[in-house]
C-alpha cells in the first residue's frame, strides 16, 4: 500500500477526526479509502465537490498574491515562501 501526504486546514482534519470517530472507522486512512470507493461508486459526486464551494482567485499575478499575504500580516515568512513556491508549481498563475 502506498502513502499520500496531504496538507488541509486544522478545522478540516478536526472534522475528519470527529467522522471517524462518530463513525466507527478505524483510523482517517480507513475513512479516506472509504471516500474514495464512494466516489468510485458514484463519480457523479466529483462534479458536485469539484464546485462547492470553489471561487477562482479574484488574480492570478503570483506577485501580486504574495504581495497581499505578506501584506496582511497573518502568516509567517516560512507559510509565505512555501506558499510561493506552490503557486511557482501552478500552471494557473501567472509572474
């Protein structure tokens, strides 16, 4: 079996967190596998998460995002260099 490293918001892995236990599954892999096989089942689901709720950034200069995290104050300069580097990855943004 292979291994998949995701990064996703604390409040999310809370939530997936909450689901395995309310739900009995035995670990969050085990609740993930059982996500997918769901969306193997039903695909017409993908449609459905792959729109909600998505907006396209209101830019898509890399500068100038950057510029607007840097400028906010919120996030550390290791966040903003990572987030850098992810957008340089990003066929969707621009320099």
């Amino acid at each position: 079996m292979s291994t998949v490293n995701i990064s996703i918001p604390q409040e999310q892995l809370n939530f997936i967190d909450k689901l395995v236990n309310n739900y009995g599954f035995a670990n969050r892999s085990e609740f993930i596998r059982a996500l997918i096989r769901l969306l193997a089942f039903k695909p017409e689901l993908i449609n459905q998460t792959a729109l909600f709720p998505f907006s396209v950034p209101s830019s898509r200069s890399r500068v100038k995002i950057i510029a607007d995290f840097r400028k906010s104050g919120k996030y550390s300069k290791s966040f903003i260099k990572d987030l850098e580097e992810g957008l340089k990855t990003s066929d969707f943004f621009t320099d």
